[in-house]
C-alpha cells in the first residue's frame, strides 16, 4: 500500500477512535450518575473543557510565561549571534530560564494576592 494513503488514514482513524472512547466514557459515566441519584449537572466543574475557563491568575501565569519564553528565545539568539554560543543550546536554555524564571515571579504574586484575598474574607 502506497505510504502516503497509510499515513492519514492512520492520523484520521485514530484521531476518530479517541474522540469516540471519549465521548462513550463520559456517556456511560453519565448513565451510572442517573442510575445512582447523582445529578451530573453538579460535576459541570470537573469537566474536561473547564481548562480553557480560565481565572485571573491563569491568564497571568501563561501570559507571563509564554512573554518571558519569548523573551529567553530573543536572548539565546542573541547569545548565539554575538557570544558564539551554540544555538540549539543557548536557545533552549534560554527559553527554559525564563521560563522558570516567570513561574517564580508569578508565585510571588499569586501568594501575595492570595494573602489580600484572605484578609478581606476575615
């Protein structure tokens, strides 16, 4: 069989097969919800999808994170470019300190905000 008919059947067929387990799983433990009493409309919040709802302090940590991994791959250019350092490494090492870098700063401000948050509820 010609390779470039096996690839995309195999991309499409399994992509088709996962979302159709997906969907199966999560109607059957909808169906064992209903059979025991449980509303499933109470577990909305522990849906899959809630990852891209979002929440303040969400939104900041990626914003932060993926502003500092832009700014470490311009400086591991430019360690590249005028230092001689090895590009793949300056690069990467550099998107991953800043990266870090910007989850640090970001748990100094989520502590902080938090603390706030505990102090006007009290």
């Amino acid at each position: 069989m010609d390779e470039n008919i096996v690839v995309p059947i195999f991309l499409f067929g399994g992509t088709a097969v996962v979302l159709w387990k997906f969907f199966e799983g999560r109607h059957k433990e909808r169906m064992a919800m209903i059979e025991k009493g449980v509303n499933p409309a109470q577990f909305k919040s522990s849906s899959p999808f809630r990852l891209w709802q979002g929440s303040i302090l969400g939104n900041l940590k990626w914003g932060l994170l993926f502003v500092f991994a832009g700014l470490g791959l311009l400086a591991g250019q430019q360690l590249e470019y005028y230092f001689g350092f090895h590009e793949e490494s300056a690069v990467f090492g550099s998107i991953l300190i800043a990266g870090g870098l910007a989850l640090i700063i970001f748990y100094f401000i989520a502590t902080k905000k938090t603390k706030e948050n505990k102090e006007i509820q009290e």
